[in-house]
C-alpha cells in the first residue's frame, strides 16, 4: 500500500465552506469513479485547513492551502497509473475554478505514537523541504531520530497521535517549488489543546531552532486542518 498525497489551494473568490462542500460531494465522486481509483483505491480522507494562524504566523484565506488529501491504494504501481491517467488530468482541468492548484506527494506513513484510537478531527499538517547539504534521506533519518525526540520533549502530552510522512526517496514533484520531502500530521483531543501546544513560544522557539538544521524554514507549510474519512474499504 501507498499514501497518495493532494495538496490545493482556494482561489480568491471561493469560501472555505463551499470549497469543503465543493471538494467531498462533487470532486470526490468523480475522482473515485475514474475506473483506476474505483479498483485500487483503500481509504481516502480529505482535511479542510482551518483558516487560522499557527506558530505565530498570520494567515489569509486567499490563495492559501485549501486542503491535503489522504489517498491509500493498493499498490505505488497502481498510484502512478492514477496520477499519469489522461483522465486523471482532464478531471483536475474540469474543478480548476474551485481547486486553483494540485500537488502531488508518494510518501510512507511512518507512525511515530498513537496513544487515543478514536475519532481525533483536528490536526496540524506541515510539509517541508530539507537543507541542500542533506539528502532526502539523510533529512528523513534526523526527521524521525533526534528532530522526534525533541518534540516530544516539549510536547508534554498535549498530542495523541503522530504520523510522519516520508516522501519516497525516488519520488520527485514535477513543480520544484513543492517537491516536499516530508512532514508530520498530529492529532489533537481538542481546538484549545492545539492552541496551547502553537501559542507555547517556548515550545515552537526549540522546534524552530532544531528544523534550522535540516529544513528551509522559509518554504516551511503548516496548517491547521479538520480530518474527514470520505472511503474505506479496510
């Protein structure tokens, strides 16, 4: 099984509500009825950014990530047939007034700790791209060791649920701009958990100082977001 990742943006003129309606009831049934995803497709999840500001950076809606889909297929073969499926394109062309840009990931879920099995809906998401003197798994490997160790240094519970997601060491996103090598998704009991976790400064300044070492900070993306299981067949 591989994780398929889908990042899009909200153009201007469009609401979060109506892109979240937009997004689960109009292109999600059209994206599973293309025959490749109907017959390897396992799970799907789409997690609508919460449009607020996180580790002290202001946010707006325009023009910002809109979401991150979580597609799980049977197979990295069948993945790639998806994203080189002419029909694939066509499908993306037809929403492109909704969903103002596609970015695609390959990544292996790496579980890092999932201390409350139940339905957790919000969650942080960043993605992120690694220093050029490392490579993508010389990043990985200092992602899941010491960069790992030390959140959980400062997390002091306040996350139950942790997931890395490692790009796959081969795979290369055609948009150099967001050829991401990585990035967490942390589950959260609660809106005013997350909060005091982003608004601890002490807490985000330790994190900030380690990602420095193997992270270009300034094309760093991390949104807050809302998880919603569209498909599972496990």
């Amino acid at each position: 099984m591989v994780k398929l990742m889908a990042l899009t943006k909200l153009p201007r003129n469009v609401s979060v509500d109506d892109f979240r309606h937009y997004w689960n009831h109009s292109f999600f049934p059209a994206f599973h009825a293309l025959p490749l995803v109907r017959e390897h497709l396992i799970r799907a999840a789409h997690n609508p950014v919460i449009p607020m500001a996180i580790r002290g950076e202001e946010t707006t809606v325009a023009d910002q990530w809109a979401g991150a889909a979580c597609y799980y297929f049977d197979s990295r073969v069948m993945a790639e047939a998806v994203l080189a499926d002419p029909a694939y394109r066509e499908l993306r062309a037809e929403h492109s007034d909704i969903m103002s840009a596609f970015v695609h990931l390959l990544v292996e879920e790496v579980w890092i700790y999932n201390r409350d099995t139940s339905h957790l809906p919000i969650k942080a998401f960043a993605f992120f791209k690694r220093q050029p003197k490392f490579s993508r798994l010389e990043a990985l490997q200092y992602y899941q060791g010491p960069h790992a160790e030390l959140g959980e240094t400062v997390n002091r519970g306040r996350t139950v649920r942790y997931i890395q997601n490692h790009t796959l060491l081969d795979y290369r996103n055609p948009d150099t701009r967001h050829d991401y090598d990585g990035g967490p998704e942390i589950w959260f009991k609660s809106m005013e958990t997350a909060m005091d976790l982003f608004g601890d400064k002490q807490a985000m300044a330790t994190l900030a100082e380690d990602e420095e070492r193997f992270v270009l900070r300034d094309q760093l993306v991390h949104f807050l977001a809302e998880e919603e299981i569209l498909y599972d067949q496990t």
